[in-house]
C-alpha cells in the first residue's frame, strides 16, 4: 500500500514543483481575457459596415467595404508606427515619448515590452480603430475615398494617440481636479470620433438633393434596414468586449458588472428612442430605435465602471432621447446620413458628464480616480472635472480635425464631382458596383444569368417527362 501511495503522489508533487505559478497563470488569463475583449472591439468595425450599408443608397454600397478595410489597415500600421507610443509611452501630461515602431524587449514607459504588453497595445488600437470609423459615416455618398488614408494617418498617428493619452495614458485628464472619470472612452473614442466628423461635415457640405429649395432637409432613404439591423447588433455584441475589457483583467469578476451595466443601458435606450421617436412622429422609426441603441451603448461607456445597476438604466434612456431630439435638430442644418453626431457626438457628452452625477462612492475608490457624483453625495466637483474633459477633448479634436481637412480640401479635394455623385462612388471611384443586377443594363448581364435575357434558352419540358 505504501508503495501504491507513493506512485500516486509522486506526479502531483512534481507537477506542483514544475507547474507554474499561480501569479503567471492569473497574469495569463486576464491577458487572454483582454484579447478576447480586443477581437469583439476589433468585430465592431463589421458592425459599422453594416450599420452604413443600411442607410446608405445601392449605388454607394461597395464604397463602403473598402472604405472599412482600408482605414483599419491604415490605423494598424499607424498604430505600430507612432500611434500606440504617443498614448502609452510614458505619463508625462502631453504626449508618450517611447515605443515607437515598438519590438519584443524593447522599453517602453520604464518596462520591457513582451506578450502582454502585446495584449495591450492591440486592445487599444481596436479603439483607435473603432474612433477612426465614427468619423467616415457622416461623410459618406460624396466624399473623395483619397481623403480617408491621408486623415487616418493623422488621426491613428496624432489626434486620437493624443487624447488617448490624455484620457487613458496618465496625462492631461489625470490632472484635472481628482482626475476625469472616463472608462471605456466616451470622451476619448467617441467624442473624439464625432468631432473629427463635425470638421469634416463643415468643409464637406450636404449631398446634393437633401435640402429643398426652402431649405429644409428632405429624407435621403437606406437602401436596407435588416442590414442597419444587423449592424446594431453586432455593435452591442461588440461592446461587451469594449466596456468589460476596459477592466484589463478577470479580478474580483468585475468585467460581469461592466457587462450588466452596459446592457442595461442599451435596452433603455431602444425604449427611450422608441417612445420619443413615436411621440413626436406616430411612427416606430426602425433607424431611430437602432441609434437609440447606440446612444446608450456610447454614453454608459464612460460610466460603466463608475455607476452602480440603477444608473444604468437611467443614463441610457436619457441617451435614447436625445439621440431623437438632436438627429432631428442637427439634420435641419447638418447633412449627416447616419446619425453620428448625435449618437457619438451628444451622446458621448452626455455619458462623460453622467459619472458626474452617478459615480457611486465604491466604483470611485475602486478605480482610484475623481469623486463620488452629485447623486451619490460628492456635489458638483466631479460634474466640473467631467465638463472640463468634455470641453478639452472637443476644442482639441477640432482644431487640429478643421486644419487637417482644410489641407486636404485646398490640395487633392474633400468632395467628389457633381456627375460621380450622381453615378455613385462604386462606379465613379472604384470602377465596378456593389450591385451590378441593380445598375449595369440587363443585356450586359447576359452570360451571368441576369435579367430576362439568357444566352442559351431553357429546354422545353415534354407533358409525358412531368412526374406527379
């Protein structure tokens, strides 16, 4: 027996020697956990195709595809380059200064880089990527595609690094009263985005037909709502990779509060949306319930590591009202075809300043940053910190946004001609559509099986070959 008992005990105590060590395999699950999260980010910019394929017209819908492809490869690139090194590089208050075109062992911020490190770096270009992409939706129909790789490369390169840092790397933001209190970025990703949208929506203008002679704006329909519908839904997926993923790790299972909170909110803003946009209209907009969705997934980013469950809600209905009101206010000036201003823009305001009114004491300490809101006993000066982010960000993003695409326009031009936006950007910039059955003359078709013309006829059918 003794002999039985010592074979059995032999391999457990060589593999507790060998095995490894409980700090290393914690350390190896929060930064698998951290990939996963990245992958769903990074599957957002599927839902963002969607999304912009869904309102957008039949004649502009491959556009759209190399439009997503491309500025997610320009952004990956910028990113290695410069990108990740200006947010995360270091604390200083303004920029990072090390990491650039980073390697395996090479220093970064005091420490050498290596596999989670990695795990890092790419989580956080998944959110450069998705800013990036909130910024071409409001733009799309009319705009030249040259414009999106010479942006992307400022924008993942300068602008979004910069409030990156700002926001998330120790800097500025950090130094504001007890610091801004933004956990998944509604400030630093979609503010951002939507800013970048604003300048370019200025420059741009309207596409051609969407304001009357009146000048009131006349609806520019989609082309396909089930594919808006996807989009969403894929996006809502998604940010449980954003916000859960913003813990960096499994501790203390609070990534399944993020998630619970998060969805929260996104379920009160489908039915803040859905209220509104039927109260003001008598009609149950699909588009409107859709970015009612959005809205509230954008503003509980900010707070969805700050709020406890009974904020979520709250902020999230609130951001399906708005997002009604002001899609309807701005479209009276503003020709953005996908909502993004609001969505994003207001939005993400909205959710930044919200951890200024619901941030709970626990969260607060928690996270070591701001205050408790006014709600939860901290009075107004973590609603000031809030506002003050919000007013920096935007200022910042702007400027440096309005010059960059005042370049671009007064050099290679922002708009396309007045006949290739007639004939649709797959034909006039890409050569080819994205619906050939839709636009290119059955007799065309021939040899494809399409329209009524065939190449060879059908064989006729004998009454006796017709079997019941």
């Amino acid at each position: 027996m003794l002999a039985i008992a010592a074979v059995l005990i032999s391999p457990a105590a060589a593999l507790a020697q060998d095995g490894p060590k409980l700090e290393t395999v914690v350390d190896e699950l929060n930064w698998t956990w951290v990939i996963v999260a990245a992958l769903l980010v990074m599957f957002m910019q599927a839902g963002f195709l969607f999304l912009e394929l869904g309102f957008t017209r039949g004649k502009n819908v491959g556009t759209m595809v190399a439009k997503i492809l491309v500025n997610f490869s320009v952004a990956s690139v910028m990113w290695w380059v410069c990108g990740f090194a200006l947010a995360f590089g270091g604390a200083g208050w303004f920029l990072g200064d090390s990491g650039f075109a980073v390697g395996y062992g090479d220093t970064v911020a005091g420490s050498p880089f290596n596999g989670g490190s990695a795990a890092f770096m790419f989580f956080q270009f998944a959110f450069a990527g998705v800013s990036l992409a909130i910024v071409w939706g409001t733009t799309i129909e009319r705009i030249k595609f040259i414009v999106y790789p010479i942006y992307g490369i400022v924008f993942a390169g300068f602008i979004y690094p910069l409030i990156a840092h700002w926001g998330f790397g120790g800097g500025l933001f950090s130094h504001i009263g007890d610091g801004v209190q933004d956990f998944a970025g509604s400030t630093v990703v979609h503010l951002t985005g939507a800013t970048g949208a604003l300048a370019a929506l200025l420059l741009l203008g309207p596409r051609k037909g969407k304001y009357g002679v009146d000048g009131k704006p006349r609806a520019i329909p989609g082309h396909n709502m089930p594919l808006f519908g996807l989009g969403v839904l894929i996006l809502w997926l998604g940010w449980f990779g954003f916000n859960p993923g913003s813990t960096l790790g499994t501790a203390d299972n609070r990534f399944a509060e993020v998630v619970f909170v998060t969805n929260l909110a996104a379920a009160a803003g489908v039915i803040g949306a859905a209220l509104t946009v039927y109260f003001k209209t008598k009609k149950l907009d699909v588009g409107m319930c859709g970015n009612g969705a959005i809205a509230a997934l954008v503003a509980i980013t900010a707070p969805s590591g700050y709020v406890e469950f009974w904020a979520a809600p709250i902020i999230g209905v609130v951001a399906g009202v708005l997002v009604v009101l002001c899609v309807y206010a701005i479209d009276k000036y503003i020709d953005d075809p996908v909502g993004a201003l609001s969505a994003h823009g207001i939005a993400g305001i909205w959710g930044t300043l919200s951890c200024g009114l619901f941030t709970s004491d626990r969260l607060a300490d928690y996270n070591g940053i701001g205050k408790p809101g006014l709600f939860e006993g901290g009075g107004f000066t973590q609603l000031g910190v809030q506002a003050a982010g919000v007013g920096i960000a935007f200022a910042t993003v702007f400027a440096l946004s309005y010059v960059t695409f005042f370049l671009i326009k007064k050099t290679v031009g922002l708009r396309v001609s007045e006949e290739e936006e007639d004939a649709g950007l797959d034909i006039s910039e890409h050569g080819m559509y994205g619906y050939p059955e839709q636009f290119i003359p059955a007799p065309e078709l021939v040899g494809y099986g399409g329209g009524p013309y065939r190449s060879v006829p059908p064989a006729p059918v004998a009454a006796n070959e017709v079997t019941s």
